[in-house]
C-alpha cells in the first residue's frame, strides 16, 4: 500500500473504496437500530386543568408622550 494517493496503484484505491463502503453501511445500521421503540415518554403532555396565568398592563416607564428627536 502506498502512502501518497496521487502515486498509488488501482489496488490502494479499490481498498480505500472498500473500507469507507464498509464503513458507510455499519454507520447506517447502527443509526437504523438507536432509534428509540417506545416514544410514549418522549411526547410532551400539556397539564389542560393547571390555572392560566394572563399578563397584567404593561409598565410605563415615562409618563411624558412627546417625541424627543436629538
């Protein structure tokens, strides 16, 4: 096996092909089989009977209404 890539042979190449073929398809396996089965934990349940708190009147801040351009 050579170290260079731009001066290896047809055989480096095909091994070079053949390990991120290899590799590709272990990866997509191992992603197939991580998903997870039961998703009943994973949903999010909205609590409908909690009380429901609104926002009040918004502060004000300044009490002047003029527009001030410097």
């Amino acid at each position: 096996m050579n170290s260079s890539l731009s001066t290896c042979d047809r055989a480096t190449h095909l091994r070079i092909v053949a390990v991120a073929l290899v590799t590709s398809v272990v990866v997509v396996v191992a992603a197939a089989h991580a998903r997870v089965s039961e998703t009943g934990g994973l949903t999010a349940d909205a609590d409908t009977s909690a009380l429901v708190v609104k926002a009040g009147k918004q502060p004000v801040y300044s009490t002047s209404g003029d527009l001030i351009i410097r």
